[in-house]
C-alpha cells in the first residue's frame, strides 16, 4: 500500500454498496413489498461511464427489489449481489471471476456489514455519514454524503488519476453533446 493517488491510478474496479452509499440510505415500502429508493444522477452517470470506458463495476448490497435491480440494470451493471447476507464471499467470487487483484479494488461501503469487504480490497472508501468504524477503516473518506455524489467523488477521482475522465464530449451513450 502506497500513496493513496498513486494507489487509484492502478484501479480496475469499484464495488459498491447500495443503500447509504448509492443511496441516502432512506427506503419506502411500497405495497408489492419492493422499495422506493433515491438516487443522486450524477453517482449514476459515473458509474455508466467507467463501466462505458471497461472498468468493473460490482454491486453488493443486503437491499433487494426488482426497481434496484433495474436501476443497476439500466446503468449496465451486470455484476450485482443482491439480498446478500454473505458480503466477503460475494467480493472473493467478483475478484476471483474477474481475475483481479485486491489491491487494485476499490470497495465504498457506509456500515459494519461492509467492514469485511473494505478490509480485504486495497482501497477501502467511504461516504462523508459513514458510521465511525467505517471511517477509521477507510482510507479516503468523501466529502460528499451516500446519496449525495460520494459515488462520483471516488469514480471521477480514479479516471481523472488515469487521464481518462472526460476526454470528449461523448457521454456514455456515445452521443456528443451540442
């Protein structure tokens, strides 16, 4: 473990948690028992353009319901842990499927659940309301809140560390803006 930018400039994935980390951690019950959850756009359109630009996005989150699995569908996550009571095997089956090395992992989590994961990855985040383990554990703690653009605080900080962050006009459709 080096310099925490030298460190980013070597990531090939992120693994995020939902709820408090994409998420303000707020959730409504609807009645066919799914939840309403909200989302800040600009953590979405980060997570859409690296994966655009080939990186691994991973989700592993104790949430469940079919508008977040649609939600991480319509960003093109495809790698997703859903209704996950194990998260540390979740996180060893991503690493292992995608040949990645754990220090070149980026795992953003806000709670005691995501200890496990933060501690086994090179580069344990954090949102800026984390619970206080979560901060000690973490090696960048974001200025920004879950929900509130912690997810495209750390995504934007590795591709900008990479040269990669909006090197045209092209967002992640592929359609330059006018």
């Amino acid at each position: 473990m080096g310099n925490f930018k030298e460190d980013i400039a070597r990531v090939k994935a992120f693994v995020f948690d939902v709820d408090g980390v994409m998420t303000d951690g707020g959730i409504i019950p609807t009645p066919d028992g799914d939840f309403i959850r909200r989302y800040h756009a600009k953590d979405g359109y980060a997570v859409a353009y690296a994966i655009k630009l080939g990186y691994k996005i991973c989700i592993i989150s104790g949430g469940r319901g079919e508008m977040l699995r649609r939600r991480l569908e319509m960003l093109g996550v495809s790698q997703m842990y859903l209704n996950c009571m194990n998260k540390i095997a979740a996180i060893d089956e991503f690493i292992a499927d995608n040949g990645l090395d754990a220090a070149d992992v980026i795992y953003m989590g806000d709670d005691i659940p995501d200890l496990d994961c933060m501690r086994r990855v090179g580069i344990p985040v954090c949102p800026a309301d984390a619970c206080s383990e979560v901060i000690e554990a973490s090696r960048y703690v974001s200025e920004y809140d879950g929900g509130h653009g912690a997810v495209r605080d750390i995504v934007e900080q590795v591709l900008r560390a990479q040269g990669v962050w909006a090197r045209s006009s092209e967002g992640v459709l592929g359609v330059a803006s006018r």
